[in-house]
C-alpha cells in the first residue's frame, strides 16, 4: 500500500480520511464503540475450486497451506478492490490503515496445556497467496521454535505485575492516548487490538465457527471466524444428486466504516474468489487506493 507523508490530524498507523460524506462523518457520534457498531454476517462458501487449488499448490511443494493461508488472501485481495474495508475508526474520526495487518491467536502446540499467544503479520495489497504462506508461516515458525515471550506477552506481563489500581490508571492512558493517536509505534506493533483484520481457525479443532465480538480498544474493524470443512449432498441443476463441500465463515464487522452497498460488493468479491481460487496465485493488475 503506496505510503503517503503525514499530515496534521494523521496517525502513526493510519491516514486521517478528510473527503467523506458529512454522515459518515457524524456517525461515530452517534454509535462511539465498536460493540455499539458491529454487525454480523454468516455464509457459508463452497470449496471444491478451492480444495483442487489448494492440493495442487501442496503438490507443487507448499506444504500445508490451507484454508486460513487462502481466506487471509481472499481478504487482502478484496482490500485491493475495496480498499474501505481496511477503515478504521479511532478518536471518532475514520481513518485508513496504512498496511493491511492480521491478527491472530496461536498455540505453541496443540496440547491443552501450551501457551497461547497472539501474532501480527503485515501484508500490502499486492500480495498474493504465496506471499501470504511466506509470511504468515514463518511468524508461526518464530513463535513456536522461541522459548521467549514476544511483544504482546512481554507487556501483558509488565502491566499486570502492577498494582491494579495502577493497571486501571495505565489502561485509561493508554485509552486516552489511543483515542488521540499517540501511542507508541512499538506498543502499537504489540498490541492485538490494533490491526486491519483477526481471525481464528476453528476447524483445527473441528469445531463450527462463532460470531465473536469485535474490540471496543484498538482500531480492528473485522472478525473472522471460520470452521471445518462440511460435507452437504445436493442436487445440481441437473437432477443429479452431488457431494458438495463448504466452509462456514463468520464475519463481525464495524458498520461504520462503510455503507451497505459497500459492504455487499466486498462480500461478493469473496464469493467470487472462492469460485475462481487461481487469481489469488498473481498479483492484482491494479490497486485502488482509499478516498484522501
């Protein structure tokens, strides 16, 4: 995402949007949190172009990519198109994002016992699907081979050795200088509240997914929650009866950073690049940048 220089009323992690409609403009007004804004969308895709995708890409060496390498490639593509997706609200002004960032939880293993921590993997729009295995395998890597807390965990630790009064006290600044835009880049790269987009993988634990809350802290305006692969036999439009394979997906999203109509375009844009799983192997012809 082309970086553009600062102005007055920027952020250090996203661009003030000065052009939009007065509504727009006013409804953080009128809804100040995220749990006041958050609607809910469920849909479930049907996979069968993206499992032969998927097989052949672990064929040709890319080894366990899977459904949440592709769904993050499917929100990072439909960024590019639509870019208000990446919006966020803070301090009741819109602003974009300046770099499209996942946020997501991981066990150190799969045993019931192991640690969990939360990642952050910055992406551009530009990214394809093998940047996105790139990328979010080796954070993976890096925190399941590191006996060492990483950023989010080494300041949860300092902040709750604190009294709590004094925790209370530190979370209100930091809710304040979030509200104005002056935290920190470095508290920013380890807070899990600040990002364009989180998502959990439920159908690693062969559980169907859930709406979770989006966070009232912190600038991410979308939660994904996705599930299982499923099995359902239906009948094509030919009389014949098929085994047609789906994913059910879970989206919680900040209303306010656009209208309905966007939001329609942005989930037809998904369906349509599960039908058609190859385009996410190049980078998009062109990248449509946010309003100024």
């Amino acid at each position: 995402m082309a970086r553009t220089r600062k102005r007055a009323g920027d952020r250090r992690d996203g661009r003030l949007l000065r052009s939009l409609p007065a509504f727009s403009k006013f409804i953080p007004f009128i809804m100040p949190s995220r749990n006041d804004a958050q609607i809910f969308y469920d849909e479930s895709f049907e996979i069968s172009a993206v499992d032969r995708c998927l097989r052949k890409l672990r064929v040709d060496g890319y080894k366990g990519i899977g459904m949440l390498h592709f769904l993050i490639a499917t929100h990072i593509r439909c960024i590019s198109m639509l870019p208000g997706i990446n919006r966020f609200i803070a301090g009741r002004r819109i602003y974009a994002h300046d770099d499209i960032t996942v946020v997501m939880a991981v066990k150190r293993s799969l045993s019931v016992d192991a640690t969990e921590t939360t990642i952050k993997v910055h992406f551009q729009p530009t990214d394809t699907i093998f940047d996105v295995y790139r990328k979010l395998n080796a954070k993976i890597e890096e925190i399941k081979t590191s006996e060492e807390d990483n950023n989010t965990e080494e300041v949860a630790e300092a902040l709750t050795k604190a009294p709590r009064f004094l925790l209370r006290f530190a979370i209100a600044i930091l809710r304040a200088l979030d509200y104005f835009g002056l935290i920190p880049d470095s508290l920013i790269e380890a807070s899990p509240f600040h990002g364009s987009m989180i998502i959990t993988d439920m159908g690693s634990l062969r559980l169907r997914p859930v709406f979770h809350h989006i966070y009232n802290f912190g600038t991410l305006p979308v939660f994904i929650a996705f599930g299982a692969k499923r099995h359902a036999y239906e009948i094509d439009r030919h009389g014949q009866v098929v085994d047609n394979k789906y994913v059910d997906c879970k989206f919680v999203i900040d209303e306010r950073i656009a209208d309905g109509h966007y939001y329609g375009q942005f989930l037809q844009a998904y369906r349509y690049i599960f039908q058609h799983p190859e385009i996410l192997e190049k980078a998009p012809s062109r990248v449509i940048e946010d309003v100024r």
